[in-house]
C-alpha cells in the first residue's frame, strides 16, 4: 500500500490553503499591481522544483510555485472585495516597481 498520494494530497491542501491569506496579504499591503511578481516567483519556484532530487521536496516546490501563480490570478478579484468592504483595505500600499507599464497589461484571471 502507498500512502504517498495521501501524504501529497495532504500537502497540497495546506499548500493551496496556506495561499488565501497570501492573497489577502498582497492586496492589503501591496495591491493587486505586484501579479506580475507573484507570477515570476511561482514560475521560479515550478522551475526550481526541477532540478530537486528529493521527491517530496519536488513536489511541494511545484505545488508551492502553482499556488503562486494561482494567487496571482486573484489579486485583482481581492482587490474588488476589499472595495466592497469584504476585507479591510489599507490606503498607503506600496506601488510596485514600473507600476505605469504593469498598469497597462490585462491582469490574469482563471
């Protein structure tokens, strides 16, 4: 019997839960602007998972980088409920860098 599927499972749900309050965290302080980063950080991250001889370390380096990018995909929908009043907004967020350019692009959405 392999219990490593459960195990991974496991992971993946504390993973991918771990990544609801990253999402609130970003938008709050920082602003639904910093998507490009949270992108280029889980891509680094999938990528990373390559090159890891250890199985389980692969694995939740993978999972990790895909919560990442999946976060960064709901930053702008975070950004509309904390404008509904769903979740507290803070004012003086911290504007990323090329904030203009990042302005312009369409932000991701799953």
């Amino acid at each position: 019997m392999q219990a490593f599927g459960v195990w991974l499972g496991l992971i993946t749900l504390l993973t991918i839960g771990l990544g609801f309050p990253l999402v609130i965290w970003v938008e709050r302080w920082l602003g639904w602007l910093w998507w490009p980063y949270l992108i280029g950080i889980g891509v680094i991250l999938v990528g990373i998972s390559l090159f890891i001889d250890n199985v389980w370390g692969s694995a939740w380096l993978g999972i990790l980088g895909a919560t990442f990018v999946w976060g960064a995909t709901e930053l702008k929908k975070q950004a509309r409920r904390a404008e509904l009043g769903w979740f507290p907004n803070h004012p003086k967020k911290i504007d990323p860098p090329f904030k203009q350019v990042i302005r312009k692009w369409k932000a991701p959405s799953l």
